[in-house]
C-alpha cells in the first residue's frame, strides 16, 4: 500500500486510525487469497468477521507517500473466533503492530457462528501473508 494525502495529518504524517484502515484492507486480501472473499462467506456461509477487540503498538510513523508492507498471521483459531497479529513495515522497519481479535457472526442475526469449516482447517494450519 501507499500513503496518501487523505491518509495524513497536515504534517504529512499518517494519522493512527488509518492504520486500522490498513489492517482491514490486508485481512480482505488475505482472504481473498485463500479463496474465501469475505462477500462469498456473507453470501454462501451466511457469515462475516468483526472485530472484537484490537491492541496495537505504534512504534514510528509512516508519512506521505510511504510504500508500506502490511502482513496478516494467525496466532490462534477456535469455532468461532481468530486472533490475528498484523504489522506495517516501511522497507523492513516495523512501523505498527496489532493483535486483533475477529468475531465470526451470522451475516442476519449477528449471532456468533462457526467459522466454515476449509478457513478454520487453514487458519488451525497457521496460513499468513507476511511483508517480503
């Protein structure tokens, strides 16, 4: 991802809350990746992620125009719920870190629902996507 205008202070500075923009945008693709596009579980599983709780360590800012590497690994998985840890490096330098835990609810009900059983088998094998 790049930093843009409307992801800065008038410092040039990212402001913090976009970060969490980042992490949303980096889980979306990794799913994608592993074949499970978060419309396709709402639509077919009847299920979508939220977020249920977050703690992140802002190290050093990323400023405009920064190039940043934003990378999703399953710490843990059970029925209903992931814990993922998700960074953004800038050229290998750790910028921010998160743990973020995802709720996984019935699309109409927003009841907690199993996750479908091929994503949890891979989040239970560790699948992740981390910054080259």
């Amino acid at each position: 991802m790049r930093a843009y205008y409307e992801d800065t202070d008038a410092a040039g500075v990212v402001y913090y809350a976009n970060y969490f923009r980042y992490f949303e945008r980096a889980r979306t693709e990794w799913l994608e990746a592993l074949g499970h596009p978060p419309a396709e579980l709402a639509s077919v599983h009847g299920v979508v992620f939220v977020v249920r709780h977050v703690e992140a360590d802002f190290r050093m800012p990323a400023r405009l125009f920064d190039r940043l590497d934003v990378s999703v690994a399953v710490v843990s998985a059970n029925r209903a719920s992931v814990i993922l840890a998700q960074s953004v490096h800038r050229a290998g330098e750790l910028l921010v870190d998160a743990r973020i835990r995802l709720a996984s609810i019935a699309s109409g009900s927003f009841k907690p629902v199993r996750i479908p059983l091929p994503l949890a088998r891979m989040m239970a094998d560790g699948v992740t996507s981390s910054p080259p």
